[in-house]
C-alpha cells in the first residue's frame, strides 16, 4: 500500500464495520474489543498517512499488512454476525490470518532488533 487512498478505505473498513457490530449487530457481547480497534485505527492511520505523504512506506511495510489483516477480520466477524458461516471455512480464515498475523510480529521484532544492533 504505497497510496493514501489505500489506508482511508482500509481503514474506513475497520471502523465502519466495528460500528456496525457495536450498534446494529450486537448480541450482548463486550464491546470493548470494537472499541479498541477503532482507538487503534484512528491513531495509525495518521502515522500512515504522513508515511506516504514523506515517501517512507518501506518503513510501514509490516504495520500496513497488519491493518490490511484487522480489516479483514473486522469483515470475518461482521459476516459471522449477520450469518454464520460454515465452520470448516470460518476455521480455515481463521487460522490463515493468525498465521500471517505471527508471521507479522515475528517479522516486526526480528527488524527492531536489527534497528538495535545497527
């Protein structure tokens, strides 16, 4: 994601569909974890705006895989809520993006300690 344009939709995803799942689509469950992500949103996606504006995406590469993940199980969860979907299918989406998403922080704290040793 080299582009503003990218991060406002990804992050228009993450914050419109946890909207949607603390108001229309709540079950009575907690609604803090909707409310954290979108605190999360609306404080990275400045950070990734003036990353693109200052030509510095190759610094964000890793954070931006993450928002693309958070959009993408903000949508999973939405999609649950409206209507379940088959099990085999909702575990494989699931372990897919814990997958990516260890694969991301294991990415991310081998380059802060490369940051480090330099």
């Amino acid at each position: 994601m080299k582009n503003r344009s990218s991060f406002i939709i990804c992050s228009a995803v993450i914050i419109i569909s946890n909207i949607l799942l603390l108001s229309f689509f709540n079950n009575g469950e907690e609604i803090v974890s909707n409310l954290f992500v979108i605190v999360v949103t609306f404080f990275l996606l400045p950070i990734f705006l003036s990353a693109v504006d200052s030509n510095k995406t190759s610094l964000v590469r890793l954070e931006s895989s993450a928002l693309l993940i958070m959009a993408s199980l903000s949508l999973l969860r939405l999609v649950n809520r409206i209507d379940t979907m088959p099990v085999m299918l909702n575990n494989i989406m699931i372990l897919v993006v814990l997958g990516i998403g260890i694969l991301l922080i294991a990415l991310s704290i081998v380059r802060i300690y490369k940051n480090r040793e330099k």
